[in-house]
C-alpha cells in the first residue's frame, strides 16, 4: 500500500508548500511507498547508482545547477540514469525554474515534475511527516478512545458493556472524546500510537436507549479531539462474583497493538459502580506514574520494611 503523488500534490496538509505540476502530469498515479525522501546531491556526480527508486526526489539549487553546468555528453549519462530508475517523482524547490531538458524528460517519461518555493530541507520535514502518517502501520479497534487529562484510554469490551456511556459521562465532567465504536490506530516512529475516528463517523457516539449524538454540537468544540497518541487499554468486563480482578496493582499488565505494549486493567462493572471514575482515577495514576511515583510500589516498600522491622524484633532498651 502507498500513497501516490497525486494524493501528496492534492493533500490539505501539504496545501502551504503550494506544490505546482510543471510536467509529467500522467504519471500522478505513480506510488510512493516509504516515507524516506532522497536529496540526490552529489550521487549526480557519478554515484546515479545510489538513486533510489522508491523514494521521492528533492532537487534544490545545488542538484539544478550541476546539471545545468554539465556537458552534453555527461547531462545525456545523468539524464539516462535518472530516467532508468523510475522515481516516483521530482519536486524542486526554492522556486526555482527546471531546466528545459529536465521538463522535457518528465514530460517523455511520466514522471511528475513538482516545484514549490519553500526550501529543501523545511520540504523535506513537512513531507516527510505526512508520508510517515499515511504510510504508518494501521489497525482498526473496537471501542471508544477518549483524552482525559492529556492521557489517551483507549475503552474496551464487549458489545453494550456500557463503553459508550462511560466515554459521554467522562465527555460531560469537561474531557474529550476522540472516537467511539471504532477507532483507527496508526503507529508512528519509534514506537507511539495515535488514534483517530473515521471521517464518516467523526464526533458521533451512539447511546443506546437514546440514539446517535453529536457531541460537538451537544458540548462544543472543545469535547473533541481529531486524534490522540494512546496511552492506557481498559477493558470493561461484566462483574463476576467468582472472578478474580487485580486489587494491589503489584503486577503491570500490557496489551500489544501493532507491536507496541500499551499498560492494561479490567475493570469489573456492576450496577451502582461509577466506572467513568474508575477511569478517570487510571488516568490519574498513569500521571503519576510517567511522573515516577507508583502508589502500588510504594505501599509494598513500606510494607516489606514494616515486616523487616518486625522480624527483627523490639529494639532494645
């Protein structure tokens, strides 16, 4: 899967580098599949062999006015090469002109030629982001994401729990909600999680018993948010009376999306029990625990030190 360059010279956030199509307009379908770019430099020297071919090319002033500096003989060589390794696509920057021979290739050839008037190297960052984002490793999740206190809890369990009225009674003590039902996750270097809804279900949530809400029009614009890095998995589970649920919070349990171990609870849920405090308490204590203070831990050192006490006895008068 890739993202072709029609969609990179036609996306809203890359909309203030103001790309412009100078040739090779056939060649927009063509695929870009990693989100590394290559700014050629001195490989149009004699190392062509290096030109990546799956990776989008950046020429700024240095790569025009070599080539533009080249003989006819050694232009026709770099040309050539260029040609054979069938990059996805050529942007220039800084506003500079392609030279005719380059313009002339792209158009022969297919291969969109883009300029743009920013510098390489902020192109570079902004694009980069952008293919990192679309190209990043997805997976879609059953359940409701929400932002409480800045930490993203991601709610799980099984169909009518009570996911979705835990997610709106959080959203009504002021926190956010990201997506509910279905929750697209993405991976981003190194190794974060950020969570998004899709765009066709984006700000609705569905309580049984009433229907389908808007909870930007109920609550406003700031009881949404368009994505969240994930920070806590909590699965809701129906209370069992045989059962047995963590009550010290000695052990730390993860659960694995995408490859990346997210901290993990189960809370039990039964009438009369307020399960958004429950949450919005784990939200708390991941806080504390980011800030390096464990509650649990440090209970079980005061208690192992009280029972090191006692096994050594009373001092002595």
């Amino acid at each position: 899967m890739g993202v072709s360059v029609k969609e990179l010279f036609e996306a809203k956030e890359l909309k203030e580098f103001s790309l412009e199509l100078v040739a090779g307009g056939k060649g927009l379908g063509k695929e870009i599949t990693t989100s590394r770019i290559q700014k050629p430099g001195l490989l149009l020297t004699g190392l062509l062999e290096e030109l990546h071919s799956d990776r989008l090319q950046i020429f700024g002033a240095a790569e025009i006015g070599y080539l533009k500096s080249l003989t006819d003989e050694k232009l026709n060589e770099s040309l050539g090469v260029l040609e054979r390794s069938g990059v996805p696509a050529i942007i220039v920057t800084r506003e500079l002109d392609p030279p005719d021979f380059l313009v002339a290739l792209c158009q022969e050839k297919s291969i969109p030629l883009l300029k743009t008037r920013y510098t390489s190297s902020v192109l570079i960052e902004g694009t980069t982001k952008y293919l990192e984002e679309r190209l990043a490793p997805t997976t879609m999740l059953h359940g409701v994401l929400v932002d409480v206190l800045g930490i993203g809890i991601m709610i799980t369990g099984k169909s009518g729990i009570g996911k979705s009225e835990c997610a709106l009674d959080l959203v009504s003590r002021g926190y956010r909600l990201v997506s509910d039902d279905v929750v697209i996750v993405k991976r981003l270097p190194p190794s974060v999680l950020f969570g998004t809804s899709s765009d066709l279900i984006r700000y609705h949530m569905e309580i049984r018993g009433l229907g389908i809400v808007n909870i930007k029009d109920l609550y406003g614009i700031t009881a949404i948010r368009e994505k969240k890095q994930m920070d806590i998995v909590v699965e809701l589970v129906k209370w069992e009376p045989d059962s047995e649920y963590e009550r010290l919070g000695f052990e730390e349990n993860t659960y694995d999306v995408l490859g990346v171990p997210l901290p993990y609870m189960r809370v039990p849920v039964s009438p009369g029990r307020s399960v958004a405090t429950i949450v919005e308490v784990a939200a708390r204590n991941q806080i504390l625990k980011i800030m390096g203070h464990h509650s649990a831990r440090k209970l079980e050192a005061h208690l192992d030190s009280a029972m090191k006490g006692l096994a050594r006895g009373p001092k002595k008068p």
